[in-house]
C-alpha cells in the first residue's frame, strides 16, 4: 500500500539493490512521500503543491538511473528515461521535447491495459475453451467434428456415453437432446481446460494482424513527430474486423484466444483516462545527460542551441498541457529527476529558471574498491548471484572465494583510475573477461563444481594487468 511507502521503507528497499548514495536514496524518497502527502491535502491546496524536482550530480555508472527506475518500479508509477541530448542534434533530426510526454503516456497505457487484462484473465480464458468447444462439438446434422480428425473417435465415444446414460430411445424429445449436448459440452470443455486434449490440433479462427505495420511520421512545426497521428492504431482497428482460419494446437489456441477475448473484454477509455491520470499524478521522467546542454554557445556551426533547447524543456518541467493522441496531459505534477557528470560545465551554467525547477540536488559520490566489493555480493540481483544462476541452468556450481571477490573489485578500482571512469559498468566487462571459458565450455562441464580464485582472476586479466593500455582490453 502506497500509506505504507514511509521514506525509511523506501531506502530500505533501495538498499536492497543499490549500494550507498544514501543522500540520493532520501532525497527521492522525500520527493515519493511528499506526492503522497499531497494527494490527501484539500483540492484547492492540492493543485498549488508542485513536486520538488532534483538534479543528480554524479559520474557514470554510480547508480543515478538505477535509483530513479526503482523507485518508479516500487510505486508502480509510469517512468521513462530520456537523454537531453536527443533534443540537440544538428537540423530538423532533433526530436520535439513533447516527444517525452507522448512516450510516458504511451508506458502508461500498456501498463494501464496490462493491468486490466490481467483482471479479467480468467473470465477470457473460461471463454476461450468455450470459444474451442464450439469448434470441437459435431454438427447437429452430422455427428462430426469441426476440428482435427484425431477427434472422432473421443467424440463418438461421448456421443456414445451420453447415448447409455438414457433410458429413452435415440428419438429424444428437443429438450432432452439439449441438455445431452449440454452435459458434452461440459465434458469436453473440462478435458479442455485440464490440458489433456493440449497435443491435439485444432482449425479456429483468430484476428488478422500485420506482423509489419508501418510506422509513419510527419513533419511538424518543431520536428519530426506524430502529431498525433497514429498509422498502426488505425491498421489494427481495421485488421481487427477482419478473420482468419488458422490450424494450432489447443494449447496454442488457450493462449491466442484468451489474450484476443481479454483485449475485448475491457473498456478501452477507461484504460486511456486511467493512463492519462497515472501520467500527470504519478509519472517520472529520468532526464540524463543534461550537463551535455548545459555551457557557453560555441558560436558557430550549424548545432541546435543549448540554450534554445534548456527553454524549450523550461514550459514541459514548469508545467504546460501537452496533446496526444489519447487527449490532453497536463505536466505539473509529473516528477522530473535530471542527472549529469558535470565535468566539464557545473549546474549554475544552466539556465536560471531551469536551476529554479530543480531546486533539490544531490551529488552522488564516485564507487571505491570497497563499493565494488559490496556491489558483486550484497544486492538482490548482484552478479554474482547472476552468474551462479546462469550457470546452475546448466548443472555447474559455480562458487566464488573471497580472494576471488576482493581481486576482481580491485581490477576494477585500478581500471576506472587509469582509464576511463565508467564505474559499477566496469564489473561486468570484467566478471565477463573472468567467465569467459567457464562460460563457453558450460555444457561440459556440467555436474561439476567450479571455483574461481584470486589466482585464477589473476590468470584470467593477465594480459589487461601487463598492459599499459587497459582500456582497450576492458572496454
């Protein structure tokens, strides 16, 4: 429940997948509770409560995008990740800043309608094997089945059963013949849903669909975007109407049509008006790369101004109404979290009225050796917790020393110093280098125990450790 997403609770469950950067962690989960607090306030307070947005500073691979994705996965809120650099190359390829509103609502209508499937899941799939028995059961003129010919035989045969169980002879009144066809129907449906007919093949008939539709865009006053116009929509609305005979297995056919009769059975405005208020209430945009736009104009050539780009994402951030093609969105209330390395240029290079909109900042620190070692082993999806697993797929146990640990965090610390500083990023380049033969050669060794040591880590990066170049063996 979203009353029980405390700030203390949130960082707990950030602690469980990223390591440090506590000051980051309570910073967003502040910004989390506050969207709370706002939602019992009265109305006429509640439209003036603006989200305090927040800027994260920090170099890459340090978990700035890991903590806005997981936040937005804990509230199950409607997140999109967007590079501000998309908005800043040359000519008319940059794309329109209101491109991330169109995309977020986008996320929030499959989100919305997979939800909505998922409640009428089993009511579709109850129609589906209804939807089967109709083509299984035997023509009323003939008492043959519409479906494989692998049939007959069970068809008869409960044709038969039903015949036994009467007392009257086969001339049955209208009304016993029904509730004959009736008590088959039941029969067959049950061995249907059991999944003991699921080999069995069937010829039904399922939605018409384009495996290729093709995407259109348009050119418009800002760019190249949809403006609204939505080809594959329409294609589909079309398609949708129309129908085809397809053979497949019943196993096969349980799915398709529980999936088509479930996509039926909910309403789509309201899956587009709950997408729309998830959107403006909960959504998070993740806005990287924004020290990238942030500077002096060079002056010259032909790029996108930085500055122009800085006050074309002002009005979205300080909130503006967007059109879709699911109708209006209003931007007040989504919740941007901006991040950049600011290496070369530094916050107060941005605009002032784009600084007065993220007023939190928080600079996150760079990983250490200790760190690494935290991040292979302590988090709920740690890599080596990942690799034992892909292994163990195969029948090897895969385990790794101490030593081994402590080794390939120090490779790591002494790569990010000497080359390029890509932080946690440099443990996988280097867990991959380690794993390399173990890897290839899984299926042999399966059944067996294999333990990696510092030696063998070692062993493994010699040539990275005796080059003076190591970014071209790590990166």
């Amino acid at each position: 429940m979203e009353d029980d997403l405390t700030p203390q609770r949130i960082v707990e469950e950030l602690d469980k997948y990223i390591i440090g950067q506590q000051k980051a962690k309570r910073a967003v989960a502040i910004a989390l509770r506050n969207r709370y607090r706002r939602k019992l306030l009265p109305e006429d307070l509640r439209d003036e409560v603006i989200p305090k947005n927040i800027l994260m500073i920090g170099p890459t691979g340090v978990g700035k995008t890991e903590i806005a994705r997981r936040i937005a996965l804990l509230v199950k809120a409607p997140f999109l990740k967007v590079e501000a650099t998309k908005f800043t190359e040359v000519g008319y390829v940059g794309r329109d800043v209101d491109s991330m509103i169109r995309e977020l609502l986008q996320i929030a209508v499959r989100m919305v309608e997979a939800e909505k499937i998922h409640e009428v899941r089993e009511r579709a799939e109850d129609l589906a094997v209804q939807r089967i028995v109709d083509h299984l059961m035997p023509r009323r003129s003939r008492r043959q089945p519409r479906g494989s010919t692998s049939f007959e035989n069970l068809m008869r045969a409960l044709w038969q059963e039903e015949e036994n169980d009467e007392d009257e002879p086969t001339t049955l009144a209208e009304k016993e013949r029904r509730e004959r066809e009736r008590r088959m129907r039941e029969k067959l449906a049950e061995r249907v849903r059991s999944g003991s007919m699921d080999d069995e093949t069937v010829e039904i008939e399922v939605e018409q669909s384009s495996p290729s539709t093709p995407f259109v865009q348009v050119f418009g006053p800002q760019g190249m975007e949809e403006m609204g116009l939505d080809l594959p929509d329409l294609m589909r609305g079309m398609m949708s109407r129309r129908k085809r005979t397809t053979q497949m297995t019943i196993r096969e056919a349980k799915q398709v049509l529980a999936q088509e009769l479930a996509r039926e059975l909910i309403d789509r405005d309201q899956v587009v008006s709950e997408a729309i208020r998830r959107t403006e209430e909960s959504g998070i945009i993740f806005l990287d790369e924004l020290d990238k736009i942030a500077g002096r104009e060079q002056g010259y050539g032909p790029d996108v101004s930085r500055e122009g780009v800085q006050r074309d994402l002002l009005p979205i951030i300080e909130g503006s109404t967007v059109m879709t093609k699911f109708g209006a969105v209003r931007t007040n209330h989504i919740l941007f979290i901006a991040a950049g390395a600011f290496h070369v240029t530094k916050p107060s290079d941005l605009i002032p009225e784009l600084q007065g909109r993220l007023p939190i900042r928080v600079e996150l620190d760079s990983l250490t050796e200790h760190d690494f070692v935290r991040i292979l082993t302590e988090p709920q999806n740690a890599l080596v917790k990942q690799y034992r697993a892909l292994l163990a797929t195969e029948g090897v146990t895969l385990d790794f020393s101490d030593d081994a640990i402590r080794e390939v965090a120090a490779i790591a610390a002494r790569v990010n110093t000497s080359a390029e500083n890509i932080g946690a990023r440099r443990l996988h380049t280097i867990m991959e280098r380690v794993l390399e033969e173990i890897s290839f050669r899984a299926s042999e060794l399966s059944g067996q125990q294999v333990t990696i040591t510092a030696e063998y880590v070692r062993e493994r990066l010699a040539d990275v450790l005796r080059s003076e170049d190591l970014s071209r063996y790590i990166l």
